[in-house]
C-alpha cells in the first residue's frame, strides 16, 4: 500500500528529533544567523529520511512533499504561488529606494563594510514595500493598555468629589496664623 504510515517508535523519535531541529532553527532567526543553501539542503535532507522512516512504503504520487522533493511540485492556482518572485521579476527595495541592478551597493550605503541592511524584495511595478510600523504588536497592545489603565484612574479621581476633608482642622490655611497669635477658638455670639 502506497502511502501508507509505519507505527514503530523508532519513527515518532526520528520526528520528534525533526522537532528539536526546527526549535535550533528558531534560535539562530532570533540570534541573525543567516541561513546558506548548506543549511536548507541538510533541513530538506533530513526531512526526506524521516518521511522515508514514517512511510517505508513512500509516498503517493500526488502528495505535495513527494513532489517537493522530486521538484516536480506545481503551485499554480495556490497562495504559495504568489509568495514566488522569478529573478528577472524581482526589484530591491532598501530605505525607500530602488536598489538598481546596474549600481554598486556601495552607491546607496557607503563605504564601511560593517554596515547591515535588510532588502526587501518587490516584484516589479509595485512600487515600494510598505513600511514596518515603528513599535511591534506586542509593544502597541502594552501602550494601550497602559493609557486605557491611566484612563480609568483619570476618571475614577474626577469622579471622586469629596471635599469633606477641607473642613478638618488640618486643611485650614489660617491655622499657623492663629496659632502665633494667640488667637484660637475664638466663637462670637451676639447677645
């Protein structure tokens, strides 16, 4: 039976082990290690021993990642087809300029070599990329909950009109006067 999946552990342990991998890769995105073609054909290598594993049999013929790897996959009429810019297709997009294939890089960035930019890449006729916001998701979401917090404790002290403290003794502003001079609890009464 083509297609058809193996139960042994030995199978579950070669996909968990897939899953550890992917968690590395994880780490070097979030510490910029660039990926090179090495690292994908080894990720596409071991993915094809673990299907290889998981499915002794192989895969049918009409499924994606068999025909993946064959490259043979056709993605016409699909979302992934639009994410694919051929070469001659393709523009450069860095701080809002067009990064001409004719002009040295050196021309947009200067001199120094240690100068990092991130390219975007646009197919032709599209104009620039939009720009990415300023503050992330996460950092909007803390800001509005900050304000609309502070919001709240603006309107609960407006709300609070109290002003039965300003009778107390302690809130009297003549108080050190008549203290000095002597004069304190005086009452007139007529009569």
């Amino acid at each position: 039976m083509n297609g058809q999946k193996s139960v042994y552990q030995v199978e579950a342990m070669s996909l968990k082990r897939m899953i550890l991998d992917e968690e590395m890769d994880r780490k070097q995105a979030q510490a910029n290690v660039c990926i090179t073609m090495g690292m994908v054909k080894d990720a596409l290598d071991q993915l094809r021993g673990a299907v290889m594993i998981v499915y002794p049999m192989g895969l049918p013929p009409h499924d994606p990642i068999r025909m993946e790897f064959e490259g043979i996959e056709d993605l016409s009429g699909t979302q992934a087809a639009l994410q694919i810019i051929e070469k001659t297709d393709a523009q450069l997009w860095w701080a809002g300029k067009e990064l001409k294939r004719t002009e040295k890089l050196s021309n947009y960035v200067g001199k120094n070599e240690k100068t990092k930019i991130i390219v975007k890449i646009q197919k032709k006729g599209q104009g620039a990329p939009a720009r990415e916001p300023v503050i992330s998701n996460e950092e909007q979401k803390e800001m509005m909950l900050h304000y609309y917090r502070r919001q709240e404790e603006l309107k609960k002290l407006e709300g609070d009109q109290d002003d039965s403290c300003f009778n107390s003794e302690w809130a009297d502003s003549r108080a050190l006067k008549r203290q000095f001079q002597g004069v304190k609890n005086i009452k007139w009464r007529p009569g």
